[in-house]
C-alpha cells in the first residue's frame, strides 16, 4: 500500500516526531546503562547471546541508529563504531550525548537503503529496531553485505511475525490476539494513524533474501521477556503478559559468507 510515497522521508518525520516525544529525553538514561539491552522489554544481551562473545577491536557499522546508545555500548567495550542514521534530531541528540559522555565515534547521516561507506569495512552490521524495521529489506540488506568484510556478521532485532500478523490496524492499539491479516505478501505497511513505513518479512523471505546476498543464518532468537520484566512505556504495542506467550521481538544472526 502507498507505493508512492516515499518511506525514507515519512520515517524522518516519524523519527524527528519519536526524537521530540521520547528518544531525546531518554537518550541519558540509555547512554549510561552499563549493560546491553535489545528491545523493548530491554533483555540483557547476556541472557540471549546474539553478539560475539568481545566485540574490542571490531569495525561496527549500526544501520539506523537513532540517538546511538547501543553503539555507545559497544564503543565502552572496545569496539570501533560507525552510526548511520537518516535523521537528523536523532543524530544531534547523538552528537549531545558524545558531548557529555565522552564517548565519540562517528555518525553519518543517510538511509539503510543507501550508506556512503566503502566496501568491506566492517566486521559487524548491527541493527536494533532501526533499519531492520524502518528500512526496505530488499536495499538495506544488500548494503549490509556490501559493508561487511567476507566472514563478516549481521545481527539485527525487528518485531516477530506474530506482532504484524496480530496487530491492529490502528497503531495506537495493543497487539492481540486473533491473525488479522495475511502472512503471504507481507512486506510494506504504514499503520493507521502513523507517519512512516515499516517493513515486516515472514521467516522463509528473510531467509531467501539473506542468502541471496551472500549470508548463511546462524541463530534465530525470539526473545521472552523475564519474570521482572516491565511493560514498555513509550513503544507500548505490546504487553509483557503477551510476550511471555508468544515472541513479540527476534534477532536474527548471519554471517557472510567467505
């Protein structure tokens, strides 16, 4: 649905939006979180193990990393980082936090779709909630592979397939339930009521496209928030008591192949 409109300039307004309601005035408490934290039950990085075991000294590219506090999370732990990002509120708020942290790496303003960074550079893409949600599968992908060096690994978090399949239409209501709409030709979505576009994939066409670009899938995780886990206050499309059922969240690993 919309075709014709162009998702890259919708989901910059959707973010400066997010940035002025929420991600600017949280970006503190994230930067100085000691840990690292996926999704929007914030579920340690230890309990799942998506990561490789000491990312010091790796070359990391993050694909949409808004205000980049999970790029500061692995900046304390010796990684060299990269944030890519196409809107600008969210940059400036990550270029704040660099201010008052001490904790610098570079950003670069520009879509998943389209990153002006060389071929083979990194040792690790990395998207949570960012271009792996928000940018077209079929561009930002390609771009992935294009950056990682041969060997290189992917890891990105995005909503679960029971999310867009039981979500309502309205996106100020709760994920329920019932299947609402079809799991054959799931892609492009704009929910009522929202600015930008995101973009939802079933396990076999994340599959396929991953290995048409060069990657072999090595871990699937989908994640189940804890027993003391708290329902989300701003990303409030699903609840915990839900998502102890069924995976509201995956992350996806897969490495490039040699």
């Amino acid at each position: 649905m919309h075709e014709d409109v162009d998702s890259i300039a919708a989901n910059i307004e959707e973010w400066t939006e997010a940035n002025a309601e929420h991600t600017d005035a949280n970006a503190g408490r994230a930067w100085q979180h000691p840990g690292i934290l996926w999704g929007v039950f914030a579920i340690p990085e230890a309990e799942i193990g998506a990561l490789p075991s000491s990312v010091d000294g790796l070359d990391v590219v993050e694909l949409g990393c808004g205000t980049a506090y999970f790029g500061s999370w692995l900046a304390r732990r010796g990684a060299r980082v990269t944030g890519v990002d196409p809107t600008p509120a969210q940059l400036d708020t990550a270029r704040r936090m660099m201010a008052q942290t001490g904790i610098e790496f570079p950003l670069v303003e520009a879509a998943g779709e389209a990153v002006p960074l060389p071929d083979a550079s990194f040792d690790l893409a990395l998207s949570e909630y960012g271009a792996s949600l928000w940018a077209d599968p079929s561009k930002w992908i390609p771009e992935a592979a294009r950056l990682l060096r041969p060997g290189g690994l992917l890891v990105f978090l995005t909503n679960a397939t029971l999310v867009y399949l039981t979500a309502p239409a309205d996106s100020d209501q709760m994920v329920g339930t019932e299947l609402l709409r079809d799991l054959f030709g799931m892609y492009r979505i704009q929910w009522d009521g929202a600015i930008g576009f995101e973009y939802h994939l079933s396990h076999g066409d994340w599959i396929a496209l991953l290995r048409r670009h060069g990657f072999e899938v090595e871990a699937l995780h989908e994640l189940r928030p804890g027993d003391t886990a708290e329902n989300p206050s701003y990303y409030d499309f699903v609840d915990v008591e839900w998502a102890q059922k069924w995976p509201a969240e995956e992350i996806w690993v897969a490495r490039k192949r040699a």
